[in-house]
C-alpha cells in the first residue's frame, strides 16, 4: 500500500464501511493490509497498539485522532446507560477487542494483567446477548451463562459488577460461594438466576444436592484460568463442564498465561479469538520497584521499620503462606501498626470484614496469600511488598499489578533472603531488567554470603578468569585417577568379572588377624555353641509337634 492511498474496512462494531488513512492511523505497509475488494475476506495476523489479535472477521483500523468509545462498541442502549452511571468513560484495550469478539458467537482466549478491566470484558457482552434472548413465558428462569472464579472475594466482585452492569435490564445474577451457610443460597437459586457467579468447590456441593441445573447453559466464563489450575481446580471444572450442553460459547480469561493452560485451551474452546494485553513480562512503568537483601530471619523487623514511614498510606503485603500471613500481621499489630491477615483458613465474614476495613482505610496494612488476594481490586493502593518472593516469576508481576492502578503511580518492595536469590534472578531474566537494590538498612547480607551467592562472577565478563581458576584444580584429579585405576584393576577382573583378586584378599587377612581382640575368642564359643544348640531345639519342636498335632487329633470336636 504506497503513500496516500487510503483503504476502506469494514466496522466491526456495527457492520458499517469506514475510511481510515493507514499513513494517519501509523500503520505500515509490513501489515499485510488488503484493498477493498479483498477486505470482506480478510483473514489475518495483526498487532496493533502492542495488543495481540487473531481474526476471522474484519478489522477496524481508528483515527490516530478519534478515541474509542463504548457506542463504538455496538452495546445496547440499557448497558450504555448502567455504564455511564458507574462512570465508565472510554474501553480498555481488552475491552475494545474483546467485546466485538464475545458479542459475534466467538470462543474467546484473553490474556491480561490485573486492573485491565477484564470483568467487563466478558460482563457486558454477555449481558447483552442475554437480554436479546429473553427467557420464554412460562419458561421461568434459568442459569443460561455461568462464571467461574477461583476465590470466594473475586466471585462476589463479579458479581457485583454484573448487577451494576445488567442493573437496567431484567436479567437476574446470583453468586455461590464456600465458606457462608448455603441456605440463602438455595432461596436465590430456587428464585431463579439468568446468571451464575460460583467457586468450583461450592458450586458442586450444590449439584450434588440437585440445587442447581446446567443443562440450559449458553455461555461460560472461566476467569483466573491459570490460577483455578494452580489451585487443583482443573478437575472439579471438568466435572462441573461434564454437566452442560456440549454447544456454549466459552470465555477464558486470565491474568497470565501460562503454558499449561493450552491443553485446556484445546479441549475446551473451538476456534477462538485470542487477545493478549501486554505480555506477561510486561511491568507497568508508573510502578517504582526495589529490593531488599537481607540477613536471613530480619524480614519482620525491615517490615516493621519500613512502616514507619507515614508516606505509605496502604500497603498489601504477599505471604507464602496462611501461616506466614497470620504472623506477619501479629509482628505489625504489635508496634502499633494496624494489619489484618486475608488467607483460606479464615471465614468468608472475617476475609470481607479484613478486606472492607482495608479499603475504607481502618487497617493500614492487608497481608495476603497469593490466592486470597485475587478479588482484591484497590484503585488507590499506594504499596504492594512481597514479604515472600514468588518462586513463579509471573506471579511477581501480577502481585505488584495491584498498585499503580487509574494512571496512578505505585510502588513495589521486595524482600530477598539468600535462598530467595534465584527466584529474583528468575524474576528479572522475565521482565529484563535488574531491580534496584535499597542498600541503606540495618539488616544487609554479610559479605562471605554476597560474595558467595549473591554477587557470582559474571560469566561473560570473566570466561577467561574462570578457565584460568578451573583449569588450575584440574591436575589434582588426574593423579587421583591415576592412583584409582591400578586399585580398580587389581579389585576386579574384567576379563573374568570375578570380584577380587587373591591378593587383595591375602593382603587384607594378616591385618584381620594382626588385631588381637579378647573378645572374638568369645564370640567364637558362643557361636558354636549356638550352632549346636539348634539341632537339639529341632529334634524336641519335632517330638512337640508330634504330639501337639496327636493331642489336637484325639481332642473333642
């Protein structure tokens, strides 16, 4: 395509011919883009704007100067409308991408970054395509799209955003989750739901006691994909998939994607349209991030000094573990500094409490596992500390993708031990660059252990050093082999295979018998005479039996 010439495309979002310059648009001719007699069968691999998109169908390319909006979209009216009320200005690019998608029948793949706007990326299409199709009179109402959530806080998440999105229409949403009595569940269940926010654990409980039906499902939702396999999830998805028509439109999503997942992919989803938004690598630029390195056993005492500083306002602090959480947030408590820990082990009444207070500002300070924090959707989170590192680097990213959040800046601190040091050079290998180190504190590695472990000769730098100092403890093991190998050929024959040659063995015996021990003589008699002792024990089992096996003969039956 040379310069000035202009090609027409067909809008995606409401079937309508639009004229777009690609020279204003920034699109090159290394597109592949088609003429207007081949557009209609356009078939594609296209990036634009570092989203990753493979259609079928056809491509709009906007105005350089011409912002997306949610009109743009082709959304009803009454979802327009519940938008503008939540204060829904423009689409994220997940959100411009994939609701075109969702909205024409396709099965979606969607990879995004937390804060990215992925529940109404799948929310309002869905919605909408419900409310085409109402339920028939004297039908009643039945569960037609199901969404799958890994955590208890984002089901309920969810779940209120379909209510803010579907709030105009008269679609019906309910959410299930574990860890709350199931009664007034099974009342909304027995109400009548249109749409379905459930926990797989909860969700087959209730299955199991013929509360719910799938059979009418028309669409499913599984968000946190990567996260539901990490939990063990998979294969309560499989059981609760096995229960639902075969024809559905599938939704993934998911803050990473990780390889695993494909196999699912493949099983599950037919033909679908992949968006991938930023790559998992990817960390937000606004994030300031650093990293401590610490003496083993100090990370609480850095945490409690770190806190002192009244700049941060809320900090999300990640755990390895529920154990870990819950001390943590003790240490904190105990200097005056308010904490609540967020893991499975606590009631779904405490983990809401713990995450209300911490965003109305009452607690300071939320320490969470990985998996509780998902649901955790703060915009104004200033700090996000990984108290333990991941030993998932893609897990790093969507930790500290928690602040930073509505084009505001955020900061991310990491504490690092010796044996954490592997997972922060996994950490920075996958974003490519080095993380800042903060080396003004009171509890820094000790020399003998940097030098050891976490400053190591680069081997770039020093591949000629390295040789020089290998190359130099070389020669000791050359002799040792040396020394080894007559050894070996006199211990064994490998012509023969036999074991040992006779004068290992005559050499070996003269120092046996050189050790004079007081006590062999002994353990010679004892020996022999428990030899002989077993021949008469035989002979008198042997009369015993006899007579036992009589006597057990001529006794009454």
């Amino acid at each position: 395509m040379g310069s000035g010439q202009t090609t027409s495309w067909t809008d995606f979002r409401a079937g309508k011919r639009l004229r777009n310059y690609a020279e204003n648009a920034d699109i090159g001719s290394g597109l592949g883009l088609k003429t207007e007699a081949e557009e209609n069968s356009a078939s594609f691999f296209m990036p634009i704007c570092g989203i990753v998109i493979c259609y079928d169908v056809n491509i709009d390319i906007h105005h350089k100067g011409d912002p997306m909006t949610f009109e743009d979209l082709n959304i009803s009216p009454v979802i327009l409308k519940a938008l503008a009320k939540e204060n829904y200005k423009a689409p994220t690019p997940i959100q411009a991408q994939a609701i075109p998608a969702v909205l024409a029948g396709r099965d979606l793949l969607g990879c995004a970054q937390t804060g990215t706007g992925k529940t109404a990326a799948f929310s309002v299409p869905m919605i909408q395509l419900l409310n085409q199709q109402p339920p028939k009179p004297g039908m009643g109402r039945r569960i037609r799209a199901l969404v799958l959530s890994p955590t208890r806080e984002l089901a309920l998440q969810i779940s209120d955003n379909v209510k803010a999105y579907s709030q105009f229409t008269k679609l019906r949403s309910t959410a299930i989750v574990g860890g709350v009595s199931q009664k007034t569940q099974e009342r909304a269940l027995q109400q009548g739901a249109d749409i379905l926010i459930a926990t797989p654990g909860r969700l087959l409980d209730l299955m199991n006691q013929k509360h719910v039906d799938l059979q009418h499902v028309e669409i499913l939702v599984l968000d946190e994909a990567d996260r539901m396999l990490d939990m063990g999830f998979i294969h309560d998805v499989k059981r609760i998939i096995a229960k639902m028509p075969s024809k559905k439109q599938t939704l993934f999503f998911s803050a990473t994607m990780p390889a695993e997942i494909t196999q699912l992919v493949q099983t599950l989803l037919h033909n679908p349209v992949k968006v991938e938004i930023t790559p998992v690598s990817s960390t937000a630029e606004r994030i300031e991030q650093s990293v401590y390195l610490l003496e083993t056993g100090n990370k609480q005492q850095q945490l409690n000094e770190l806190m002192k500083d009244t700049s941060i306002v809320s900090a999300l602090v990640f755990t390895r573990t529920k154990r870990g959480a819950d001390r943590v947030a003790r240490g904190l408590n105990k200097v005056n500094i308010t904490a609540q820990a967020i893991h499975g082990d606590k009631s779904q009444t405490s983990r809401q409490t713990a995450l209300n207070n911490f965003k109305s500002g009452a607690t300071r300070v939320l320490v969470a596992t990985d998996i509780a924090a998902r649901g955790i959707d703060i915009d104004e989170l200033s700090h996000v500390i990984n108290f333990n590192l991941p030993n998932i680097p893609e897990t790093y990213v969507h930790r500290i993708g928690r602040t930073g959040r509505a084009g505001l800046s955020g900061t991310a601190i990491s504490f690092c031990e010796v044996d954490e040091v592997p997972f922060l050079r996994d950490i920075e290998k996958l974003i490519g660059k080095s993380i800042p180190e903060v080396k003004d504190h009171d509890f820094p590695i000790s020399g003998a252990l940097r030098a050891a472990k976490v400053d190591p000769t680069p081997k770039s730098g020093s591949s000629k050093p390295g040789k020089s100092k290998s190359a130099a403890s070389r020669p000791a093991k050359p002799k040792a082999d040396a020394t080894r190998k007559p050894k070996a050929d006199t211990a064994r024959n490998p012509k023969t295979g036999a074991p040992r040659q006779s004068k290992t063995n005559s050499a070996r015996k003269p120092m046996t018998e050189a050790v004079t021990n007081p006590y062999s003589e002994m353990a010679r008699k004892l020996s022999s005479e428990a030899a002989s002792k077993p021949n008469n024990g035989q002979a008198r089992k042997r009369k015993s039996g006899g007579f036992n096996k009589g006597s057990r003969a001529g006794r009454p039956s």
